[in-house]
C-alpha cells in the first residue's frame, strides 16, 4: 500500500500487494473509500445534497428551500414570462394613464406626463413658490401690493375721488385726497349725429371747461350753438354777447350761437374752447365765456371769435348740449374737465 494516494485520499494497492495481501490491501481500501463517503448517507425525502465546508467530499442533506419553478406569470405593467427556456421579462412605460416605469425629470418647467418629478426638481419648486407673493396678501378687489421693508404687504383700496400719493417719509405709497386745484377728464368721445349731450355732470368741481376739437358737418353753411342748458332750449337764460350788446338787462331768448358765420365741412377746421365758471352755484347771471377758430365758408378766411354766455336761470348746471344748426357732424372729438 505504497501507491500515492488517490484524489479523495484513499491509498491504492500496489501490483504486489494484489498478489501478497489482497483482502488486508481491500480492507484499508474499502475503509478509505467509506469514510470519504460517510457524508453522503442518510437524508430524507425531498432533500437535497449540498456543500457543508471547502473541504473534499464535505456534503450536508438539507431541506430544499429553492423549490420548482414550474411557469413565470405576469401582469401589467410586467410583461413577458413563460413555462420553459430562457424567459424575457420587460416593464411598461408609465403614464398619466397606465402604471409602469418612468424616467426621473429635474427640470421645473417641464410639461411631461410620462416623467417624473425628483427630490431635486420638488426642492426648486417649493423654492420658487416659497419666494413667490402669497395670494392671500390682497384680500378685496382693487387692492394694491408693494414691499415695505422687508416684504410684500397690502394697500387696500382707497375711496372715491382719492389719489395714489408718496407718503411723506418717502417710504411707501398710500392714498390720499387730491389737493385744491387740478382738472379731471368727467367725459370725453366722438362727435356724431346732430348733437352732443352732456349729462349727470358732477357738482364737484368749481369750474367746468368743454374742448370741442376738430370738428365738422356733412356739409357747407351750418352754425354750431349751446342749445341747451339743464334741458332748457328756446325759453332760454344764455345770451351771445359777441353779437349784440344787452343795455336794457333783457336776454335773448334764442339759443347761443357760438359762431356767427356759417362754417365750412373742411374737416378738422373748427375748434372752440368753453369755461362755465362756477356752474354748481344756484346764483342767476353767472357769467361764461368761449374761444373759437376755424374756416368759415364761402371763401379761405379764418375767423376767430370769443363772446359770453349767462345762466339766467337759479339752478346749478347739470347738463348741456352742444348741437349743429343742419345736418350732422361729420368729425370732431370733445373732452370735459371738472376744474379745481
């Protein structure tokens, strides 16, 4: 029993000890062989050899743990699968729709509905609606928003009538009431048809002034008057002091003519200007007055006239029309101010 020895270790008869010592040289053999072995006996049912150390020969039975695996199922979004060979096995792609996979987007302006939103893009986000002026800083229609010091703040509304100022310290805006003086747009527009009337004027003011601009009729030869104040037409309390001259204190009782030439249709030739000076007062005989240019007809000659108009009536002036003697105006734009 010389022999080396064999891969599991066990020692092989030489060809002399075949012929000496045969049954001693299988003894030792057969020792060798069963003790390699030993690790393979036993076992239960429906368990399975395996490795125990590095060593050789080294085996444990245990349980099988692995189980058969008979068939590979699946379902949305999971596809692929089988009983047999080599499976493949794939995932959806996600949607607003169907669940799946889905890429991750750190941009804060996309517009995907396949991606997803990461920590990152969520952190910027928030960051930006952090920085952004909250909505419920205006709570009432018209309010107004600025920063104070530090942050945005509220100026709600102001009243009627009132004006955005500075504030005295020069530190923030605020409303105020506009100061004695100054003039305010109460009506402005287009001239069409045969007159023009001025309505519900308000009392608010001292002084009221009519810019009647660039105006014309559809044709030669017409005048232009105040044709009536407060409604009042031919019983009329106003008086052209440009034509005549009223020594007796009477008044004529046809309306003002604010020209006394007929007027071209050139459009754009005519403009007059006219101030009614304390029109809230119910005092009678308020004295007023008008400026006028413009292309009279029948030849290239401008005129320019200015004359003066009473209110004989004791009511305030609330309205006023300002009318054409024929036809339409074919142009013109007029302007109201209230004057302080």
């Amino acid at each position: 029993m010389s022999n080396p020895t064999s891969s599991f270790g066990w020692q092989m008869p030489t060809a002399t000890d075949l012929v000496t010592d045969l049954p001693a040289d299988f003894e030792v053999f057969g020792q060798a062989v069963d003790s390699s072995m030993a690790d393979l006996l036993g076992g239960t049912a429906g368990q399975i050899l395996a490795k125990n150390t590095n060593a050789n020969m080294d085996f444990v039975w245990i349980t099988n743990d692995v189980g058969d695996i008979t068939a590979v199922n699946t379902t949305a979004p999971l596809q692929g699968g089988g009983t047999s060979g080599a499976l493949t096995l794939s995932i959806d792609s996600g949607s607003t729709t169907v669940v799946g996979a889905v890429q991750l987007e750190d941009s804060t302006a996309s517009t995907s509905t396949t991606k997803a939103a990461t920590p990152n893009s969520v952190k910027s986000a928030y960051d930006l609606a952090n920085g952004a002026i909250a909505k419920t800083t205006v709570t009432t229609a018209g309010d107004i928003i600025y920063r104070n010091a530090t942050v945005p703040t509220r100026l709600g509304i102001g009243t009627a009538g009132q004006v955005l100022q500075v504030n005295s310290g020069a530190t923030a805006p605020e409303w105020a009431t506009p100061s004695a003086g100054g003039m305010t747009v109460l009506a402005s527009g287009s001239l069409s048809g045969s007159s023009l009337a001025l309505t519900s004027i308000s009392q608010a003011y001292t002084d009221l002034r009519l810019n009647v601009y660039n105006f014309n009729g559809g044709t030669t030869g017409y005048t232009v008057s105040i044709s009536t104040i407060n409604g009042n037409g031919n019983t009329a309390y106003i008086k052209d002091t440009a034509s005549a001259r009223a020594l007796d204190g009477t008044f004529n009782t046809t309306p003002t003519q604010i020209n006394s030439l007929a007027l071209t249709n050139n459009a754009g030739s005519n403009v007059f200007q006219f101030e009614l000076f304390n029109y809230s007062s119910a005092v009678p005989h308020q004295g007023q007055f008008y400026l006028g240019a413009g292309q009279a007809s029948g030849g290239p000659q401008q005129y320019f006239q200015a004359g003066s108009f009473y209110n004989q009536n004791s009511t305030a002036i609330t309205a006023l029309t300002f009318a054409i003697s024929t036809g339409t105006f074919n142009a013109g734009t007029y302007i109201l101010y209230g004057v302080k």
